[in-house]
C-alpha cells in the first residue's frame, strides 16, 4: 500500500477513478484518526467524526489540489484545522496523548509502575504547556517531522516552529524539574 504514491492515487482521483478514493482512505485514516484521537482525550467517537470531516473535506476540494509539497502535509494540516476549528467551537480543553498509548506490555510488574508513573508525569506536565507548544511538539516528536514540517502544518515559519519547540522543551524541563530527562 505505501508503495502507490500519492501523486499517482491523486491523479487517479482527478480522473475519475472512484476507487483511488478507497486506497487514499486506506492509506492515511489510522494516522489521522490517532491523531484526532490524541488531541480530544481518547475519545473515539469524536476523533472518527473529525477524520471523516478531514477526509470529506479533502475530497471537496481535491480539484483545486496543486502538487506543491507532500500530500500527508496538506492532509495533516487539514486535520489540525479541523481539530483546531472543534477546540474553539466547543472551547473544548485539548490532550494530544493518552497514557493508553504507552506500550508497557514487555515490562514486569515494578517496572510497569515506574514507566506508568513517568508517563503520567509527562502527561501532566504536557498538559500545562499552551496548545500551540504542545501542538508543535506532537508533530515534531510523536510524528517525527522535520521542524520545516511542523512549519507547514502549522501555517507557521521555521523560526516560529522551531521557537515553540524549543520553549516547549525548556517548559517540560522545567515542569519536570529534572535534569535527567533529555528530549532528542
């Protein structure tokens, strides 16, 4: 499946094809579904609503789509619209990680605690940060994007983006308060 490129599914779409619809679906729901999911607390239901709303909206305007960039960036800022437009509508207090994601399943039971306990720690302290730092390091570090990446999604320049990470950083260092967390 991530062997087809975008460019050939698009073109396909813009021609007709009805089915390149079903592989361009296929190909990039999971990943925008999580990430809906991640920024409203885990909640499902909510976060397939607004990856239909993404999808919907990309299909509405794929005519006018112009090949400047890679598509998952256009894709990915549709959504953060998306999920930015329903934050302010419903002043709806955002968390792009849950710690259900955390995969502890090769851990014993002490270490289980330990690794539950950090990734409350960082939870709580990711939670702090104002939405547009958090944002940033969502997609620099969960996504792993480059910070000319996170930019485009954003809307924002490079300097920006790479400000907003940095001092989003230096915050979760400092709401840690420990020097042995390192960010990478």
């Amino acid at each position: 499946m991530r062997a087809i490129k975008d460019y050939v599914i698009i073109l396909r779409i813009k021609s007709g094809d009805v089915d390149a619809w079903g592989l361009l679906v296929e190909k990039y729901y999971d990943t925008i579904f999580n990430y809906c999911r991640r920024r409203f607390f885990g909640n499902t239901i909510l976060a397939e609503d607004l990856t239909q709303d993404v999808f919907l909206k990309v299909i509405s305007n794929i005519d006018s789509y112009k090949f400047s960039g890679k598509f998952f960036n256009y894709l990915f800022t549709v959504a953060v619209n998306a999920c930015n437009n329903y934050s302010k509508k419903q002043k709806f207090e955002e968390s792009e990680f849950d710690e259900s994601y955390a995969d502890h399943s090769n851990l014993n039971s002490k270490n289980k605690e330990v690794a539950d306990s950090k990734g409350d720690e960082i939870q709580n302290a990711l939670d702090a940060l104002p939405e547009y730092q958090r944002e940033a390091l969502i997609l620099r570090f969960y996504y792993d994007m480059k910070v000319k990446e996170v930019a485009m999604v954003t809307g924002t320049s490079v300097a920006t983006a790479q400000s907003r990470i940095q001092q989003g950083l230096d915050k979760l260092k400092r709401l840690l308060k420990r020097e042995d967390f390192y960010f990478e």
